[in-house]
C-alpha cells in the first residue's frame, strides 16, 4: 500500500492515521506471513521529512530449527521509520551524510511513501534467527535423523553433550548458517 503525503509535507495536515491491512506472503525463504498482517500507522510531518510510526502484526510460517516441520507463530512489530525526498545513501536536511545507521526510505515521485516496504523489513528484522516449534522442541537424533518429538528411536545417544547434538550433522554448514545469522543481527541492531 502507498501512501499520498504531499498534504503532509506543505503542512496543510499535521498528522494522519492509517489502517494498513495487506497480505504480504512470503517474507524470506521459510519464513511467509500466513495471515494479512494489520494494524494502525500514523503519519507525521517531521521538518522535511515524513515519520510513520505504529505497530503491526501477523502469524508467520517458519520451519523449525531443531526438527525442521513447518509451524506458526505471532509476530509484532513497532514501526519507527523516517522517509525522505533524498531517499537512501543521501544527506540529512542540514547536509550531514548519513550513515548506513541513519537510512531513510526515500519519498517517491508524486509525494508517495511506500507503506507495505517499511512493514515488510521491519518484519523480516524480526525474524527469529533459530525458530523453534516450542520451547521444548526434542530436535531430531544427532545419529539416525528421527524426529525425536515422535518418539524414541533407539538409538544410543548418551555420552553426547545435549548442547552438542544440535550442532552434529551440519558440519560443513556451520560457517553458513552462523554468516547468515550475523548478517540479520547486524541488520536488526541498526
Ligand atoms: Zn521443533
Ligand atoms: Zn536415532
């Protein structure tokens, strides 16, 4: 959804609120909005630019970490963000370069912001990085791969470090998924 905001800008409104309902679907690859994600955002004149503040929310399907089955689970969202005519990479009202801290959503030709960007990152930044289907998720057996959630399998598994057996089995993967992971909570602390 795209937002008019010319009003805003030439001051001839303060502030407006929004109610924001979309169906965004798939977010990151296992991770999609299963219902349409809703909620209310309030838009605001700030010096030249536009600040679009709220909250959203919405169920998401993701694939657990431990056993890797697919479930659900509700995720909310706070909204704090900034758009600017310069959009990114560009230079605060003062001249100041910004930093990749100060990124700014850039405010389109025709005075449009686009509201379904700003929710769809804000929403991928909250991912969790290592879902779990419950906080008692058994993982699957370090030896043979069964879901150990369905039963016990057989298999002689003590001796192994329970912090450990997680990790057995994706050697040779660590390094990616500990790449991927970074890059999100670096995104996530900006
Ligand atoms: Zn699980
Ligand atoms: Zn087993």
């Amino acid at each position: 959804m795209r937002a008019y905001v010319g009003d805003l800008l030439a001051g001839r409104e303060t502030a407006r609120a929004v109610t924001f309902s979309e169906r965004l679907g798939t977010l990151v690859e296992d991770a999609a909005a299963s219902e349409p994600v809703s909620g209310e955002l309030v838009l605001s004149r700030a010096g030249p630019m536009i600040r679009v503040d709220g909250r959203v929310a919405t169920r998401v399907a993701l694939v657990c970490a431990a056993c890797l089955r697919p479930f659900e689970q509700p995720l909310g969202v706070t909204i704090d963000e900034e758009f600017s005519r310069g959009g990114p990479g560009e230079h605060t009202p003062s001249g100041e370069p910004l930093g990749p801290e100060a990124f700014l959503m850039p405010i389109e030709p025709g005075d449009m912001i686009d509201l379904t960007e700003v929710v769809r990152q804000h929403l991928v930044l909250a991912l969790p990085i290592a879902p779990r289907c419950s906080s008692d998720c058994r993982g699957l057996c370090p030896r043979c791969g069964a879901d150990r959630n369905a039963g016990t399998c057989g298999c002689d598994t003590v001796g192994i470090d329970p912090r450990l057996q997680a990790l057995e089995g994706w050697s040779g993967r660590s390094g990616d998924r500990a790449g991927k992971s970074g890059a999100r909570r670096r995104g996530a602390d900006r």
